[in-house]
C-alpha cells in the first residue's frame, strides 16, 4: 500500500481493504487513465480523498508517480539542550524544518542548511 498526500486530501494504491474503511473516491485503473486520476488528485477544488485499487500497486504507483517531477529535499528533528523541538510554520502549516538539495549538495548538508 502507497499513501500520498497534498493539501487536506490522500490517494491511496492498494490491493486490499475495503474502500468503505477509507471513504472518498474510488477509481479503477482499468477505467481512469492515471492522467486522469493525477489530475482529480491534483485539483484542490476537489477535496475527496481517493483510493486505487490494483492487482499490481507497485507498477500502477510507479506509473502515478511518473505524472510528477520530484524535488529532492532534506531536513530533520532540531532538539535545543532544553529538550525543546524546532518546527516551522509555513502555508498555515507546522512542519519539520526542511529545504530542497541544491545541485553537488549532499543530502546533509542541505538538512543542516
């Protein structure tokens, strides 16, 4: 099983679980093209979660995830001495302290960037 997640909504690929535990969209890949369903998952009007349910999760993910360009990015948990965490607050969202890995940067580097 594959979860991905963007803005308030998931797409989940599996072979197995009952869709109504889930909620949301069902789709078949044999009946949407995965333009199609990169599509409803991109469009933030739509705020459905969507499930996918395949024999072959790994090939219909893969195939998924070649619809988008991946940004290789580093980060991690920031402890003070006072035991305190370091989260940001970007997009009305808190995070993990992260960046995105510059050309002949290593992923360390970029996480203590």
């Amino acid at each position: 099983m594959y979860k991905v997640f963007h803005n308030h909504k998931a797409i989940v690929f599996s072979n197995e679980a009952p869709f109504n535990a889930f909620g949301g969209i069902e789709l078949n890949p044999s009946s949407h093209s995965l333009e199609q369903i990169a599509g409803l998952f991109k469009n933030d009007e739509d705020s459905n979660d969507i499930w996918v349910k395949s024999p072959d999760v790994d090939l219909i993910f893969n195939s998924f995830s070649a619809q988008f360009e991946p940004i290789e990015a580093a980060g991690g948990l920031v402890k003070n001495p006072e035991g305190n965490f370091l989260f940001i607050h970007r997009l009305g969202k808190w995070d993990l302290p992260k960046g995105k890995i510059e050309k002949k940067e290593s992923p360390q580097t970029a996480a203590v960037r």
